[in-house]
C-alpha cells in the first residue's frame, strides 16, 4: 500500500498564500502520476490538480485554475502545491495521492482501489 505524509498547512488570511508538500517512504513518487484532494467535512474528496509522472503535463480544477501550482523535486521525492490568492473557499484537508490516467495524462481519481488516503494538512483560509 502506498502511503503519503502531507504538511505546509495552516491559516492564512484571504489572499495569502502557502506551499504544501507531498512525501512518500518506501519508494518514489516518481514512479506514479501524483494528485492533490481536498475534503470538507461531510463531502467526497474533491479534486484539484494532478502532474504526469514522465511529463510536464499538470491538470487543474477549475476552481484553483491560475491561482494553484503544482510541481515535482525529484532530488527531494517532493511533489508541491503553491496555492496564491486564497479564498475562504478553499478551506479543507489537503491529501495527495497516486493518481488514475487517461491516455497517458493524469486524471483526479485515486489509483488505490480502496482508495487510500494519508492524515492531510489543514488548510484554514479565514480573516
């Protein structure tokens, strides 16, 4: 089973910004496409973005569209989401995750079945 450590959550003022990060043991994140969810309490994980593990193909949901980054540190078996311009809205737990693809770009579903998720990182986005 893969398992995933996320951390760089926190509050943050509207408008502010914070960069989370995505760690796995045991083996590489490169090795797989790798997705970012978020949950609020009540609902379904929600995607919102992933990147293509042999590519630089990212994909984003249009809610964080031009506002989230996502990107890879291979020397650091890292992969980060910079999230600018944030609103009340995007408060949540983040997780990230192996993720599906479809003809070879990263699409938001969990390559787990069950799916598996790690402990997240709150993100409070309020004033």
């Amino acid at each position: 089973q893969l398992q995933f450590v996320e951390s760089g959550g926190g509050l943050v003022q509207p408008g502010g910004s914070l960069r989370l990060s995505c760690t796995a043991s045991g083996f590489t994140l490169d090795e797989y496409n790798i997705g970012w969810f978020r949950q609020v309490p009540g609902k379904e994980h929600e995607g919102v973005s992933c990147i293509n593990r042999n590519n630089p193909y990212t994909y984003y949901a249009d809610s964080v569209q031009g506002r989230f980054t996502i990107s890879r540190d291979k020397a650091k078996n890292t992969v980060y989401l910079q999230m600018n311009s944030l609103k009340s809205e995007d408060t949540a737990v983040y997780y990230c995750a192996a993720v599906q693809s479809l003809f070879r770009l990263c699409r938001l579903r969990n390559l787990q079945s069950p799916p598996s998720w790690g402990q997240g990182t709150q993100v409070t986005v309020s004033s």
